[in-house]
C-alpha cells in the first residue's frame, strides 16, 4: 500500500497538481489497495481538523490581513525605520526587524509578505536597490512569521507530535532573534559591499514620533504574548484576541478599515484559511494510513540502526528535511512527518521542543526555494517579477539562514533556556 500512495503522491507532484489534492489522491489509491472501507476516510478527515488548537489558524491569519489593512503594518515599519534606518543598508534592515516584530502576530510567512512587502519593496527599489534583490530580501524576512511566535507551523507540530504549543512558542523567541540578528549584520554587511542604501536615512521618522504613532500597533504583540504566557488565554484564545485588537485599533482608532473593507479582508482570509485546512484534512488521513501500514515504526527503527548517535540523526534529518521543504507546503510536511520523527528523536535524548523548532526552521527553508516556495510567489508578485530573477539573490539569504539552522541544531540551549526558565518546575 504505502508503495503506492508515495508513488502516486509523486507522480502527482510531477503533474503539478496541488498539494492538497496530491495528498488526497494517494490516500484514496491507498485505501482501494488495502481494500479499506471510504467511511473510513471521512471520519478521518473530520478528525484531522477536528482539533481546538487548529482554529488558531484562521484567526491568526484573519489578524494579518487586519494588520495590513487597518495601517498597522505601515506605523510598524516607520517605528523599525526609525531605529535602524539612519545607517548605510538601513532600508533592508528595517524590512529584517518590521518582519521580527509583524510576526509576533500575525503567525504566518506569506501574510507577512504581503502586509510588509506591499510597503518596503517599492521603497527599496525608489531608494536604488535592484528589484530582485529587494523581493529576495522580503521573502526571506517573512520567513520569520513562522519561527517568532505565534506561528501556525509550531501550532501544528505541537497538535501532531503532543508536545505543548505553549512551550513552543516561548522556546521560537531564541531562534527567530538569532535568525533576525545574522540577517540584518548581513544585508548591512553587503550594503557596505555593493555601495547600497547611503540615502536609507531619507525622510526617517524621529523615533520618538514613530514610537508615539505606532503605539497601538505595538501593544499588540505584547497583549498577545504577554495573555499567553501569563495564563491569561491559550494560544487558540490569543488569536481571536488578536483579530478584536486588530479590528479595534484598524476600525476605530486608526480609522484606515471602513465597513467595505469588510468583505475583502473576510473573503481574503476565508480562502487562505480554506487552502491550509484542506491540506490538514488530506495529510491527516495519509498519516493515519502510513501509521496503520507500520511505516512511523519501521522508519524509525532504521534510522535507529543507521544513525548511531544524535548528532548523526539530526544531520541526517536536517539534509532530508531540506529536500523534503523544497517539494512539499510546510503545514502538510509537519503533520506527515512530525508523528513520524519526533518518538525517534526523544529515543536519541532529543527534547521535543528543541526537535520542534528544528523542523519548523528547516521547513520554513522550503518557504524561499524553488520550485514551491510560497514566499518567493507573494515576494514576486509584490515586486512584479518573474521567480528566476531572483534565484541568484536569494542564495546568499538561504545560506544565511541555514547557517543559523546549525546553530540552532547542536546548541539546544538557543531554543531552551527561555523555555526552561519559564516553565522552571
């Protein structure tokens, strides 16, 4: 059975047909194979989703398309702009930190593009930086809507592998600082290099007025975050917390939403929440095929005979995630292989959360290369391009990034120690 479902998934990848579908498809030849009974299918769909902690997602995302609409995205960037826009290559940079703070939100790479990108990419072109370069850059910032908390991917890790949501998202804070941080030393690096960005500084907020203006915009990460981890609301709970935030401040203190604005954002949402449930509906009932074929066990038993210690598995799975990232959408790679691989990790010693962060980093790769990266795709069509442009921009960013994959890899403490601190027994 599993023979077939895999080559069907493949052939279907080859064909182009969506994730999504793919998925589905496989399973279906699957069960006809083993002779299952369909009912089975749709009770195991429905259970996929089926989950409190999965209606997060809709909300988180109705939240950024808030965000960008209501003019908190734009006060964001004119407060990161403020900070670190005055020095050479400072435009890049404040794309880098308005993305890190955007994301503290929003949970979600591709509504960070699009919110963040819709105002910095046609500012880093005006100010002279080439337009490949530019959407290579914001592909990459986004990124770290996934890897800062809250984040969609963590939230279906932790659903998948039982591991706690809330651990999660306070062990992201380490990695997504330490990816930020290389980032911006990098683009200010290269700047300096490539003679960019010396008039960055042009019509820069003073960053007292930037703070003042911005002020609604940045209580919300704290409402949020600040709610979840002092026990005020689940992380579920913070995301509609965030949608009535966004709402409030866009609609009534901003006053950028209009009641016809209404129906855009809803229907935006609607769509973009519709895409990544079905793809949770079909990978859940490929997971539950795989695992009644006895498939998590045997992989597991092999990596635990070919990789005979840690630091090997998590190389090995580090190079296969990579690959894997780049052909499959992130949320259904999670929840396919994240059952799979984490009982195999915790036999290594590996703490969950740590393994967690390391998938949700490696995957979130899969976001800014080719051919499926769902970043690269809003990044060019913000700066209207086409995706080979980029290509060679973008090198540069992802061997930054996977440089600090290492880091986060084999010096655990990067992810842990807030984590161990907060939730110190």
């Amino acid at each position: 059975m599993t023979p077939m479902m895999v080559g069907t998934m493949v052939l279907c990848f080859a064909l182009s047909v969506s994730v999504a579908v793919s998925i589905g498809l496989a399973s279906i030849v699957g069960m006809q194979v083993n002779g299952a009974n369909m009912l089975i299918s749709a009770k195991e769909i429905f259970n996929s989703i089926n989950k409190f902690p999965l209606a997060a997602i809709p909300f988180f995302i109705l939240a950024g398309n808030l965000m960008e609409t209501g003019g908190i995205s734009r006060r964001l960037v004119e407060f990161a702009k403020s900070i670190v826009g005055g020095v050479q290559g400072g435009l890049p940079m404040t794309c880098v930190l308005t993305c890190m703070i955007f994301a503290a939100v929003s949970g979600s790479s591709v509504a960070t593009t699009f919110a963040i990108g819709a105002i910095l990419i046609p500012a880093l072109i005006k100010h002279g930086y080439p337009t490949s370069y530019a959407a290579a850059l914001q592909a990459t910032s986004a990124e770290l809507g996934v890897i800062i908390p809250p984040s969609i991917p963590m939230i279906l890790y932790g659903v998948s592998a039982e591991v706690s949501i809330g651990e999660l998202f306070i062990a992201g804070f380490g990695p997504g600082i330490l990816i930020s941080l290389a980032l911006m030393l990098f683009v200010w690096v290269y700047c300096k290099f490539k003679g960019w960005g010396k008039t960055d500084g042009d019509g820069r907020m003073p960053f007292g007025r930037a703070l003042w203006q911005a002020g609604w915009a940045l209580l919300m990460p704290v409402i949020i975050l600040g709610g979840i981890y002092g026990g005020v609301f689940t992380p579920t709970e913070a995301s509609a917390v965030a949608v009535f935030y966004a709402l409030v401040v866009g609609m009534v203190i901003y006053r950028e939403i209009k009641i016809t604005d209404l129906f855009m954002i809803l229907r935006k949402s609607v769509l973009s929440s519709a895409v990544i449930m079905f793809i949770i509906a079909n990978a859940g009932l490929f997971a539950f095929l795989i695992t009644r074929a006895g498939v998590p066990d045997a992989i597991g038993r092999w990596l635990q005979e070919v990789l005979q210690s840690p630091a090997m598995f998590l190389l090995g799975v580090n190079a296969a995630l990579f690959i894997i990232g780049m052909f499959i959408e992130t949320s259904a790679a999670i929840i396919v292989l994240a059952p799979i691989l984490a009982p195999v990790a915790m036999h290594f010693g590996i703490d969950p959360v740590h393994f967690g962060l390391i998938m949700v980093v490696n995957l979130a790769l899969g976001m800014i290369t080719p051919p499926f990266g769902v970043n690269l795709f809003a990044a060019c069509t913000v700066a209207r391009i086409s995706l080979d442009r980029i290509v060679k921009d973008l090198i540069p960013f992802v061997l930054v990034v996977l440089g600090c994959l290492m880091l986060i890899t084999y010096f655990p403490a990067i992810s842990l120690t807030l984590r161990d601190l907060v939730y110190a027994k």
